[in-house]
C-alpha cells in the first residue's frame, strides 16, 4: 500500500514538529487519481501492530493497518468509501501489552468558534471553563478536553501517563490565528496525571509546562498538573449567599483571623504532617468560631512549590495547594466555614509568579504572561517575574482567576498582595532601572487600568464580596469606586496605622508622652480610604519578633500592653485583622514550617489572652458603635487626647444612632489612675462591658464595679462627667445603659 499522505508530513509527525497533526493524522476522504477513499492515519511509537476495528460493521470489521514510517505511524485505506466512519484502534506493543482506544484524531473541534472569538477579543472572563482539562463526553463519548494559549508555539502536545509521556502521541490542534492549542482525548478522566509539552517556533527548544488552567496539581515535589472534576460538590452555604448579597461589608463587623493552613496546627510536634482540609474543618472552624472571628483570611492557597514562599509565589493559579488534599475538600471547608457563619478571604498574588521552569515564565518559548524587558518583567527583590498587564490575554488571564474563586469556591473576598508594586514602574528600582510610561511617569498604567477593571468585574458579579489591598504608599482613592475617580478596591490595609502604633507601644510607657503624636496621627486620615486595621504574618517575622515579644517592660506589663495595643486597635475606626498566634501570645516569630505553640495555653496568661482577644471580638461584635460608621467621622469623637503627662486618652466610638455610643479610655503607663474625670455624652449609667485588667484576663483587676453613674459636672466639653479608676497599662470599654436618662435637648 503506498502511503497517502507526502513524506514531509510523516517525517514532521515522527519528529514531533507538525504545526497541525490533524491534517494528517485520523480519518481522512482522499481525493485520489481515481475514485476517492477513505485513509486513517495513527502514530504509535510504542506500537508493533495497530488493527483498525470497524464500529458501523458487524463482520469483517478488524482491518490490520499498515506501517507507512519507522517510527511508529500507521495507515489503513478504504478504497471506495467517501464517508467518515466510526472505528477503534486495537495497539499491540513491541512488549506484547494489547489495548483498545477510541482515535482522538476522529473527534471535531473541541471548542466553538465563538469560544475562540471571546478568548481572543478578551471578553470570556470564565475562561476557566474553556481551557485547561475537562472531562466531557464529545460525540458520544467520555473523556477529557485540553485547551492552551500557547500562540508562539510550533507544535504542543499533551504528554500524560496513557501515552507514556511521549510528545509524539498526541499534539494538539491549532485554532487559527487565537494561539490556542485543543485536544479531545477519549478515554482520559480524573486523577490522569499530565503536562504540556511545547516545541517553540524556530528554535529546537522543549518545554515541559504545568497547565496555566489545571484545577489540580502533584504535591510539591512533583509538578505534574491532574485532571479533576470540581462541579461535584453540593453547596450547603445558600444562606450565607443569600446574606452576603444583601449585606454592606463597610457597616458591618468585619474582623479576620489571618492563617497560614500548614503551620497553624500540625499532627505531631516540630515539622509534623500537615491537617488536612477536612482536620482544619473540625478543628479551625470551630476555634474561629468561638473566638468570635468574623472571617477567616488564608495565605495563598494556589499551588505553589516553594512552602518558603508561604503561597506568595504561585504557579497553580486555579488549584487549591494539594499539601491539604483535593479541590472538592476545600471547598467542603469553605461550605462549613458558610455554614457556622464566618466568611472566607484569599491572599491573591497578581503582581508577579515565580520562575520555575514548569510555570509561566517563557511558556512557549516566548516573554508570553511577563514582560521581556527585565526593567518591566523582574521584581529583583523577590526573585520573580512581573506580569504583563498590557497584553489582553495576560489580564484576562488573572481576572478570570479572580472570578473563578468566588465562582467555584464560594470565597468572599480577595486581599491583594503587593498593590503597590503593581502601581509603580519604579517600585524598589534605581533610576535607570524602570522604564517610564508613555507620558514620562511612574505610574504603571496597565496595571492601573486592570485594577478597576477587576473591582468593577468582581463587585459587579458577586454583590456582597470585597477586594482588600495590601498598599503602602499614599495613593489616592485606593477603596473609592471606580466612577469617583478611585481604584475600586472594598477596603485598604492601613499600613501607617499600623507601624506608628506599634512604635508607640513599643516604647517604654515612661517615654510615651514624647510620642503621643504616633498614637493619634492616623485621625488626621483615618476616613480618606476604608481601612483595615492589620496586625499581619509580615510583622511577626524575620527578627520583627512577635506581637508579644515587641512590647516593653517585664512579664507582667508585657502581657498588659499586648492586651492593650488589642484593646485600641479595636477601638480606633477600621476593620480588624490579627495573624494567628496573636491571639495566644506566641514568644517566638511565626515558622511556617511548624505549628503554633499551643502548649503554652497551659500557662494562665496564655490562656488569659486568648479569652481576652475571644471577649474583645464578641464585645465588638455585639456593639454597631465599632463598626456600623467605621468609615465617617460621624463615628468618631475625641473626647480627650490631650492628656500626655498621664498618657491617657478617651474616645467615643458612635452608631448611626447616636445613642447607640461606646465610651473607651486607655492608660498608656503602668500606674493606676484614680478619680479620673472623664466627660460623658449622657446621663445616667455606664456599664463597663470589657476590662483589659480583669482578673481572668491575667490582669490586676483593677476597675470599677461593672458600672458606674454619670454626674452632672461638664467637662472636657461634654454635660455629663464620671469618676473612674483606670487600671494600669489598661483600656476600659463602656456602654451607656439604654433605659437611662439621654441628653438634656
């Protein structure tokens, strides 16, 4: 038989270097000198013998098909035949092992030509469920369908356990001019092991690249990418949803308990195994529950393959990390976590990607998510490559990541890590270092531009989800919407907040009075953006120390000020977040790679502070003047801030409601403060609702009886005055009794 197809075409197949396999490779009707006939043509290199096994026949169905090149491709011709008929192909081995497959070369177009016509214009933000691996039935048939941008490729493969990771076997289809790569293989399905192989146009260089899209991936060490199902689950959480929609964050209690999933708690001692997801279930949700978070924030859980990254350096943007188990676990951890009530933020990395050479980076040969330009596309300082937010498909790329999370995995929300990077053509550069932008500045435009547009998408399509930025700098309008000329962000990180508070409370509280300005700065701007309050992983690390080990003096007043600096991050307008271990009051710095140190709940201040931070939470929770106006200067009044001598200063927290009021009183020294007048909005009485002193809390128990009466002496401005005894190195919280006498109109 000679072979009906140029001898070109079968020694680019054998070579691996075909730009299109299916041309040659499947059923074919071939227009011949005579009459036409059917061929179908298949490449096997692990093939000694390959029968063709009719499927329309019920006798004489099994045709031996002939060998048409050494490497292993064979052809079968059906002389008189002008319609494509349904077939098997029987293999048998050079080692005598026999199987049957369906031809993935017998299979139509994978993806329709309006798929390819969004992709390619930028406008299929759910990309996620066009590319990358899933399993469909295709003409009748299960398997699984592979899609990849991968446009400066000569040829891509899908190399798999099923083929032997052999390139040759089956490369993919080009779809035209989009650069998107597409294979329909029959008979693959979930738990199939697989990688992309990329042969770069013009050069011999072969790459072996995990897929941008997997839902799954190896366990690090291993890279390979999995083929997995996630539209299994059935969702418990409708009520959450539901709630979520209809809830204004900005007025809401809002404090997140920040966790690193693989060191929070391990099985067995120092670099045990990790909890599973379904462990960190029965064990976090409850915790967070009973510590009265309203939120659970997480590390980046997108694979990654460096655990010294902490998740900050992602590879498998749309895979829940495989150290904790399967994607159907996590999200079964987020269904629970909706179910007893506490919502779910993930770390999201944008701003750069690691490497790696099974990752991103040079993913067909080509400078394809990052900037070629090293001034654009290397963040020296982390070793990492920048994308390339100007390029339509790189941005879409990351927006439908965005969208896939809430989508997919029910998550609430996003913090974004490194904004300002993303903001800044210079971020950590020298001059001559960065490249200006097409009007001469330092704004990096298109990363501007896909900043609003991703918190315009996520607002847009799932109301009630926020978007938190990790930014440093003073740029405008980061938490202002987008129309008004901001970022769009839901809220921002209050970094300043934070690094002049702790240099407060950092100092010896003899020193204080000469920094007092630290303490109260944050007013003067506190409402310019929607603020997060944040004590972070970043501030217990790399010889920081931990929340505990940065505050003065010895064991006693240690343990005071840390319940202290809690009780006036509370008070002060913003959200809340503490990183765990705060709220137990580690000694050492946070290790990622081994749990908390939970035995030192044995000792009574331990314990003492996480019932304080439990308490502190539940108190904040139940009371709208903390969070109902974080965001106005409607919910904040000074009452005194003037007193340095003594270091004391007293606020008023405000709901909507004005009566709704919560008067709060910190003592910054180590000496307790008797008959210490404080001016009251109301008359009548002040429960004392939260007492950083208290006994059970570790401290000295010094107080004022539960309650105490307002006199009608003014002072500081106010009608009403009370007498209190402030403890040492204490906060006080009081509430206004409802049913007692309100301001004289």
């Amino acid at each position: 038989m000679k072979p009906s197809v140029h001898k070109n075409d079968l020694d680019l197949l054998a070579a691996a270097r075909h730009w299109d396999p299916f041309s040659v490779l499947g059923p074919h009707v071939v227009d011949g000198t005579g009459d036409s006939f059917v061929s179908v043509r298949v490449i096997q290199p692990r093939a000694k013998r390959v029968t063709l096994i009719r499927e329309d026949q019920k006798t004489g169905n099994r045709i031996p098909m002939t060998s048409i090149h050494p490497v292993g491709i064979f052809e079968a011709q059906f002389p008189g035949e002008t319609i494509i008929f349904p077939y098997l192909l029987k293999f048998e081995g050079h080692d005598g092992y026999q199987w049957t497959q369906h031809d993935p070369y017998a299979f139509g177009l994978v993806l329709s030509d309006f798929d390819i016509h969004l992709l390619t214009e930028g406008t299929h933000l759910n990309q996620y469920n066009k590319l990358g691996s899933h399993v469909v039935t295709h003409g009748g048939i299960a398997g699984t369908a592979f899609a990849v941008w991968a446009p400066n490729a000569e040829r891509v493969s899908v190399v798999c356990n099923a083929n032997h990771w052999d390139g040759r076997v089956y490369p993919m289809r080009i779809r035209g001019e989009s650069g998107i790569w597409e294979i329909f293989l029959p008979g693959i399905g979930d738990d199939e092991v697989y990688k992309y192989e990329v042969r770069s146009r013009g050069s011999n260089e072969i790459l072996l690249k995990t897929d941008p899209f997997a839902f799954r991936c190896e366990k690090p060490p291993r890279t390979g990418s999995i083929v997995c199902s996630i539209d299994r689950h059935t969702w418990n959480d409708e009520t959450w949803m539901n709630e979520r929609a209809s809830r204004n964050i900005l007025e809401s209690p809002f404090c997140a308990y920040e966790v690193h999933l693989g060191s929070w708690k391990r099985k067995e001692g120092e670099g045990g195994p990790y909890l599973s997801y379904k462990e960190l279930a029965d064990d976090l949700i409850p915790y967070v529950r009973e510590m009265g978070y309203t939120h659970i924030e997480l590390l980046p859980v997108m694979e990654h393959p460096f655990d010294g990254s902490w998740g900050y350096q992602v590879l498998g943007y749309f895979a829940p990390t495989s150290r904790f188990g399967r994607p159907k676990e996590f999200m079964e951890f987020v269904d629970r976590c909706h179910q007893e009530g506490i919502g779910v933020i993930l770390d999201w990395v944008p701003a750069h990607f690691p490497r790696d050479a099974h990752g991103l980076g040079r993913f067909d040969g080509t400078h394809l998510y990052e900037h070629a330009d090293p001034r654009m596309g290397e963040h020296r300082d982390w070793g990492t490559l920048i994308f390339n937010f100007g390029r339509r498909e790189v941005a879409n790329f990351l927006l439908s990541n965005a969208l896939f999370w809430m989508d997919k995995y029910h998550v609430d929300g996003l913090r974004v890590d490194a904004v300002a990077s993303m903001l800044y053509l210079d971020y950590s550069r020298k001059p001559g270092e960065w490249v200006p932008n097409k009007f001469g500045g330092r704004e990096n435009l298109e990363a501007i531009a896909f900043i609003k547009r991703l918190n315009e998408e996520v607002h847009a399509r799932y109301p009630g989800t926020i978007v938190i930025a990790e930014e440093s700098t003073a740029w405008p309008g980061v938490s202002r919407p987008v129309y008004l000329g901001g970022l769009g962000f839901t809220m921002k990180w209050n970094m300043g907040w934070m690094h002049d508070t702790l240099a407060f409370m950092e100092q010896d509280p003899v020193y204080r009075k000469f920094h007092f300005g630290q303490l109260t700065f944050a007013l003067l701007y506190a409402f310019h953006e929607n603020f997060v309050l944040p004590f972070s992983h970043d501030e217990v690390v790399h010889l920081k120390r931990s929340m505990l080990g940065k505050m003065p003096g010895d064991l006693w007043q240690k343990f005071a000020n840390l319940r202290l600096l809690y009780s006036y991050m509370y008070a002060h307008p913003g959200k809340k977040m503490l990183f765990m271990g705060g709220e137990i009051a580690q000694w050492e710095e946070w290790d990622h790679d081994s749990s908390l140190d939970w035995h030192l709940l044995q000792w009574d201040k331990h314990h003492g502070m996480r019932k304080f931070v439990r308490d502190l939470n539940h108190v904040y929770r139940a009371t709208p003047a903390f969070f109902e106006q974080d965001f106005s200067h409607k919910g904040f009044e000074w009452i005194d801030f003037r007193d340095m001598d003594n270091s004391v200063v007293s606020l008023l927290r405000l709901a909507k409601d004005p009566r709704d009021c919560a008067l709060c009183v910190f003592n910054f020294t180590p000496v307790p403060r008797e008959g210490y007048r404080i001016g009251v909005p109301y008359d009548g009485r002040y429960l004392e609702v939260l007492n950083s002193d208290a006994a059970v809390y570790g401290g000295s128990n010094v107080g004022n009886s539960a309650a105490v009466n307002a006199q009608e002496i003014s002072w500081m401005g106010r009608p009403y005055s009370i007498h209190l005894t402030l403890p040492p190195l204490g906060a006080l919280f009081f509430l206004p009794e409802r049913e007692a006498p309100r301001n004289k109109p």
